[in-house]
C-alpha cells in the first residue's frame, strides 16, 4: 500500500531523516514510536508532501507520489489526522468537513452519511464552530474530516495526546472499526504504550531521525523499550 524508500530530508543544513525504508500493507495498522524529537512528525508530513525530500521513492498504492502535491495525495486517497488536530476553529463543524470534499474522486458534495453516524456528535454541533468543541469532539472532528475523502490509508499522529481518558477509549474502538471492520490501512505515530500495543499489528521505531528498530507488536519487548522509548 504504501512504500518509502532510501529517503532522507532535511531542514536547512540539518539532516532529519536517514535514509529510511518503509513498508505498510494492505490492511494493517503500523505504529510508529520513538521519543520526541526523533522525526515521526516529519516523516507524516512528508508522506503527505508538506516537505520536500533530498533523496528517496514514496510510492503509494503502485504510483511514484514522490512529487506530488498535498492535495493530489489526498485526492489518491491517503487522509491525515495531523498531531495537535489543525482544525480551523472559526469554521463551523461541517465546514471544516466540506473541506475535504474536493479530494474526493466521486465528486460528492455532501458530507458522507457514514460520518455522521460515527460521529453522531458532529451532527448534532454542525452548525458550531469548531473552536468551541472539546478537544477529544476536535479530535473526532480531525478524524471525521479525514474520513470524508473516502481514503484508503488514513495516517494518525498521536490521536491520544491531551485527549481524556473516556475519549481515549472512544477513538480507540473507531480507530478499530475502520482498520479491521472496514478494512483501511493505518499508519500510528503514538507514544502510549498501552494504546499502541492494543492497536498496532507491527511497529517501527525510529531514533534520531533513522530507522531504529522494526517487527510485530509482540516482538516490541523491554530492552527496544528501554533503549528507544522510555524517558
């Protein structure tokens, strides 16, 4: 589904990632972990072309998307729920979620029915906007924007953080949902043990900006998590 290869970035003179390989498949949910500061970030923004690489191949379902635009790799169908939400707080709830209409290859233009049935929050606050929701409804709303370009691999950057407990569980069970009911690809950049063990099917750690460590999720044991993960 998606394939990074030999790619490396740079902000400035600073060399942030090393040539990094990468596979997701079809279907499954790959974590991405490490501590802050070491890329994750980088690399999703990348994936979704808000950086220009240096060097390196992203192909994604079959076709080289190393040069495209943000929303040509949106419109192939990759969706982003991007660290910190990034909603636009003075629109309201369905203008947020209209935006991603135009990336959509069907050409609807209304908001997909299945959204707001997972979402049923969002319908009733449709006509609010979107800075007076709670964070964890901001997170549902980041999610149920990136849902409603129909995609086919849906990158969440730590969906957790600063998220309530209750909440935590609820994006969990949906984040479930769409890997193994419905069938998406997910790629996880999560930090939260616990979260990242129940929801990921292989993990890839990454240290310093290169490729650290990589295997399933019941091979993650104490010594990869003492050497790249903990504080």
């Amino acid at each position: 589904m998606l394939k990074i290869e030999n790619l490396n970035q740079y902000y400035g003179q600073s060399h942030t990632l090393w040539d990094l390989n990468l596979n997701v498949s079809k279907g499954e949910c790959l974590c991405i972990m490490g501590r802050n500061g070491v890329g994750k970030t980088t690399l999703m923004d990348t994936i979704m072309g808000q950086h220009k690489i240096e060097s390196g191949k992203i192909i994604f379902d079959g076709q080289d998307i190393t040069n495209m635009s943000v929303e040509d790799r949106a419109s192939l169908g990759i969706g982003y729920v991007p660290q910190g939400r990034q909603i636009f707080p003075l629109l309201t709830v369905e203008e947020n979620l209209k935006l991603g209409l135009p990336a959509r290859h069907d050409r609807l233009k209304e908001i997909p029915k299945s959204v707001y049935d997972m979402f049923p929050v969002l319908y009733d606050m449709r006509h609010r906007q979107g800075g007076d929701l709670s964070g964890g409804q901001q997170q549902q709303l980041a999610i149920g924007r990136a849902l409603v370009i129909d995609p086919k691999l849906i990158i969440f950057d730590e969906p957790t953080e600063g998220i309530q407990p209750n909440i935590v569980s609820d994006i969990a069970s949906i984040m479930r949902q769409l890997n193994k009911e419905i069938g998406l690809t997910v790629l996880l950049v999560e930090q939260k043990l616990p979260f990242a063990r129940k929801m990921g099917d292989r993990f890839y750690i990454i240290d310093r900006g290169a490729q650290a460590a990589l295997g399933k999720m019941t091979d993650l044991n104490e010594d990869l998590i003492k050497q790249y993960l903990t504080v």
